[in-house]
C-alpha cells in the first residue's frame, strides 16, 4: 500500500513517486485492520477520506479536518463514502491540518534519556510546538537559513484527542484518543537548548511533519509498535513503543489533570534512542536528505529535507 503523500500547501508530487523507494521497508500490509482517516486535496477542496485498500474513499461530511469533525461527535465508521481516489494519485495532507494544540513529552524512552546522559524522568517532561509546524507527507522539511547545523530527526508516535476531555482516570484514557498518527519532531538543536522550555527549538515552519493518515484506536495497542527511522535508507532509530517511560494513557491521564483537551489536539508522545545528535560523529540533518519513518500497525511518512525559501512576509 502506498504510505507517502504530498504537502499541504501548494505544488508537490504525489503518493507514487515515494512508493516505489520505500516499499521494501515494511511488508505489503503494514496497516492494520482498524480504520484509518486520511485528508486529501481533490479537485481544489480539502476532504477527509477513510482510506480502503489503495484508494481514498471520502466520507460524507462538510468538515476538511479532524478537529471540528470529531468535536461534532460524528461516528467516522457510519459515515456514508462518497468519491473514491487511487492512493497512487492522492495529495496527501496532514491528518490534522490545525490542531488546537500540539503537545509533546520529552525523554520519554528510557534509551533515549541514557544515550544523553539524563536521568530518567519520574514526571512526564512537557513542552509545545507552535501550530504553523505542520506539514503533510512529501512536503519540504525546511533547513533554516540562519541555523542550519543542528537540525535533527525524531520519529515518534502521536495521540489525537477524540473528544473534548478534562481529569481524565488512567483507565479511561483509552476512551478519548481518536486514533494515531506517526509525527517528526524535527528539532534544532542549538535553539532547543539555548531556552528552558525548548520552544523556539521545536517550533520551526515545517518542523512537525505528520501522517500519512490517523490510525483508529479501537484496535490498536500503542505500546507495542516497532518505530523505525530512516534517513535515506539507512535506520537510525529502531525501536518499540514498549520502552515509553511513561505510556500514551500516563500522558493523556497526566495533561487533562491541569487543563482541558479539546478534539483533534495531537500529543507526540516522545522518541527512541538513535537521534542524529548522539551518532558519533553526529549525524545531522542537511539539504538533500530524506526521512521516513515507520510505525508498525499505522504506516510510513516520508519528507524530504530542503532549504529553506524566502518565507519573510512583512
């Protein structure tokens, strides 16, 4: 099945120019029996499609992303279908274009904390990533202009809040996450660490690729998926959901203690050991790279990585 896509904002090329390349690093059916939820540009307009062997089938709805949809408390699977587009062919978007909010944990993975010499966290280390950071599948990973040597990969697994929620129990948790997606928390380095709450390192336009689609959660256990980087075609980072220090409900329970999530918030919820900044020699990102990354029962999203273009708006 074809699992790469095209960027949310302009031009772009579609799904099969990526799948030949990548095909080889997951089987046929790397998916799972669950639905999975995919947004795409048809015809100028913006659709939100169940996709169904290798085609896009869009579903009957005015909405064009996730957050309003699921806030309406529509059920996806009784949704009519409506036109149908060959994945072959499809713009892929980001599965959530605009959450309100996109969250993420920190050395959440024990070998990720160890290769850095850190501690491990006794509480879940939470930061922010600003809006404008999302792109699609295929879209262009931006290395910026004025800090170009510590841009770095981490693949992770993300949560999308299904409901609008608040003092969620451990237990419960399960019952307001829509689904999950696969998300790059592109990272420059240099900036993350020159501030204590590591925002202006992880907030960079273009530095939250995510999808290729949202994975129901009805089917899925999110801690035991194989998560694997590459960076043009060599692993980087192979590992499994099952080394989260604190896991995908610790989080949810954790967050909706403080404050309310509302539908269609994305949690990336950390990355495993083998980040471009720990190799020896490091090995960061630089034009002309490619990363996919792999999440066992969701898919594969792939960016390629370019300079960045004259984005001053004045």
């Amino acid at each position: 099945m074809p699992e790469c896509g095209q960027k949310d904002k302009g031009g772009g090329k579609p799904v099969g120019q990526y799948l030949e390349a990548h095909l080889s690093f997951c089987s046929g059916r790397d998916y799972g029996p669950y639905m999975l939820i995919a947004r795409h540009l048809r015809e100028g307009s913006i659709r939100v499609a169940s996709v169904v062997d290798d085609e896009l089938v869009d579903l009957d709805t005015d909405h064009d992303d996730l957050p309003q949809l699921l806030a309406a408390g529509v059920t996806l699977e009784e949704l009519a279908l409506g036109a149908r587009t060959a994945l072959s062919d499809a713009h892929l978007l980001a599965p959530v274009g605009a959450p309100p909010a996109i969250l993420a944990v920190g050395l959440n993975y024990r070998a990720h904390a160890e290769e850095g010499g850190r501690e491990v966290p006794t509480t879940p280390v939470i930061f922010t990533k600003h809006h404008n950071c999302i792109i699609g599948p295929g879209a262009g990973i931006h290395i910026p202009t004025i800090a170009p040597e510590k841009v770095d990969y981490e693949g992770e697994l993300a949560i999308v809040i299904g409901k609008r929620c608040r003092h969620v129990p451990r237990d419960r948790a399960r019952e307001v996450i829509a689904g999950y997606t696969v998300m790059n928390d592109v990272s420059v380095r240099d900036w993350q660490r020159a501030s204590p709450t590591m925002l202006m390192g992880k907030s960079w336009d273009t530095h939250g690729p995510m999808g290729p689609w949202v994975a129901t959660s009805d089917s899925i256990d999110p801690h035991n998926l194989q998560l694997t980087t590459r960076v043009n075609g060599e692993i980087r980072q192979d590992s499994n959901t099952d080394d989260l220090i604190f896991d995908c409900f610790d989080i949810v329970h954790h967050l909706s203690s403080a404050f309310t999530l509302e539908a269609g918030t994305v949690i990336a919820t950390g990355t495993p050991a083998g980040v471009g900044l720990y190799w020896d020699p490091p090995k960061m990102l630089v034009e002309g790279d490619e990363v996919s990354i792999t999440i066992e029962g969701i898919g594969t999203l792939t960016n390629p990585v370019i300079s960045e273009p004259d984005t001053q708006l004045l």
